[in-house]
C-alpha cells in the first residue's frame, strides 16, 4: 500500500484547519500541520481534528515545509509520497487522490494542482497573484522550455525526489524552487487542473502590498539564478 504524507504549512489558520485536515481522503497515512509561530488556535484546533502538530517559531512558508521534512526524515518508515496543502481552505482536500493518481498510475515524479481559470472561484486570486504566475511560468518556458502554467502550492512529489531536491528557500520563493529543481534534474512532471476558492481569512503574502512585493522579487531571484547556472 502506498504510504502518503501530508504537510500543511499553517499561520493563523485557527478558522480553516480543521476544515482541511477533515476533507483529506482517508488514503492518507498522516496529516503534518506546521504551526509557524501562529498566535490564534491553530495548533489546538488541528490537533483536536487530528494532525500532527509541529511548531516552527521561525516564520516563512519555507521555514514551515522544511520543519515538516525533517520530521518526516527522521521517521523510521519513510513516505512514498508527500503532498502539500495550504491551510487556508482554499483548495479542496478531496481532490488529493487526483493529484496524486499521475505518480502512483504513470510513475511520474512532481504533480502541481493548476489553478485554472476555468475551475477558479471569481476573487480567489488577485490580479498581481494572476500576473505573477503567468510571468513567472513564462520566464520558466523561455528558459528551460517548461509546460508550467502555475505555482500552485497543492502538490505532489515522490518522497526520494523531493529529498534529493535540497530544498532551501526559507519563505515565499518554495514552490518555483521545486519547480525549477524539477526542471534541472529533468524530473518528470504534469500539471492537473484543480478547482480553488476564497480563502478563509486574510492572505499572509498576496494579501498584503509587502508581500506581494516580496512574493515576486523571491520568484523572480530563483528564476534568474537558475538560468545563469
């Protein structure tokens, strides 16, 4: 039986936990919610729902993925998949075994759930979210000829690639760094459209004009590193 781990990064998402991790299918050996210095209930309320609880103080996206990874390196079985989530409720659970399919049905390495438009809740992505995603995965294509057409954080990857990756980046500049790690080490990869919604809550990166700013300039450093090497 394939062994699937979930990590969920989590910052003040006291209102949307629960929400996830009681929407994850049961396909799912166990749910790892990263508490990342939140001062709400997070914590609280996904341990009552279920999770694994870790607390990283040290606050970034990045920060919370790789807290989730060490522990999940240090168990004496280790995952055959590990699946990425937000906190927010603005994916749907449910749709993991979608994303998972093309790894356990076709062997392929790193699957990125596409927030099409199509399948996207009207206001679910502000416009500089919009236009980050198509400079960047335009950038992506004129570089390294990629078929990406989003940064979408619900994700799959085999658990070795992902380790072999060596991941990194500490806050807002993860998902293009798998990407583009993905890319370099020519890891096969496919994007499945997924349906997304209004977050629950206000966004802690594109919510805010810091953020956002901050969100861009990290994509763009990666972008660019990348292409130089």
């Amino acid at each position: 039986m394939t062994d699937i781990n979930v990590i969920i990064p989590a910052y003040n998402e006291a209102n949307s936990i629960a929400k996830v991790i009681q929407e994850i299918p049961s396909t799912v050996s166990e749910i790892i919610v990263v508490n990342n210095n939140s001062t709400d209930d997070t914590a609280i309320n996904a341990n009552r729902a279920g999770a694994t609880v870790l607390n990283e103080t040290r606050k970034g996206y990045g920060y919370a993925c790789l807290c989730g990874m060490d522990y999940i390196a240090k168990k004496s079985r280790k995952p055959d998949i590990i699946v990425f989530i937000d906190g927010d409720y603005s994916d749907y659970p449910e749709e993991l075994n979608k994303i998972v399919k093309p790894i356990l049905d076709d062997n392929v390495d790193l699957v990125i759930g596409a927030r099409t438009k199509a399948l996207r809740e009207e206001g679910s992505m502000t416009p500089h979210q919009i236009f980050g995603n198509k400079l960047a995965t335009f950038l992506m294509k004129i570089f390294f000829g990629s078929t990406f057409t989003d940064l979408g954080p619900f994700r799959a990857i085999k658990y070795e690639k992902l380790m072999a990756m060596q991941m990194e980046d500490k806050t807002y500049g993860w998902t293009i760094e798998m990407q583009l790690k993905a890319l370099k080490n020519k890891m096969t990869y496919i994007e499945i459209p997924v349906r997304y919604k209004k977050r629950i809550g206000v966004s802690k990166v594109s919510g805010t004009v810091k953020g956002s700013i901050f969100a861009g300039l990290k994509i763009l450093g990666w972008i660019f590193k990348y292409s130089l090497r």
